[in-house]
C-alpha cells in the first residue's frame, strides 16, 4: 500500500493540495482532491530538480512577481 502525505508546499487552505509518497520507482505525486485520478511517478533526480525549479520559481517564466 501507497502512504500517500499532504505537501509541506500545499495550500493551508486545502484549496491546491498536493500529496507525494516514496516509491520504489522514484516519488509519486497526486492531487489530493482527485486520487482515484492517478499519480505522476518522478525518479528520485527528476523529483529533486522538480522541487529546484519550484523553489526558484522557474515553473512560470511569464508571470512576473
């Protein structure tokens, strides 16, 4: 059985709520709101550099702060 976590990263509102998990294949990561929809499986490297470019915000280049 998955153990699936709430995201330290997820809205405290529950509004935008990710969940991630260990596998063996890597991290998995789901919406919370829709976890009979599937899951997005990452290896261990992809899911770090996907948590690099989240912390420098670089997953939206045309929105300017």
């Amino acid at each position: 059985m998955i153990e699936w976590r709430k995201s330290s990263r997820s809205n405290a509102s529950g509004e935008e709520c990710v969940e991630v998990a260990a596998l063996a294949a890597g991290r998995g990561i789901r919406d919370s709101k829709a976890p009979d929809a599937g899951y997005l499986t990452l290896t261990a490297y992809g899911f770090t550099q996907l948590l690099t470019h989240i912390k420098q915000d670089e997953l939206n280049p045309g929105i300017r702060r």
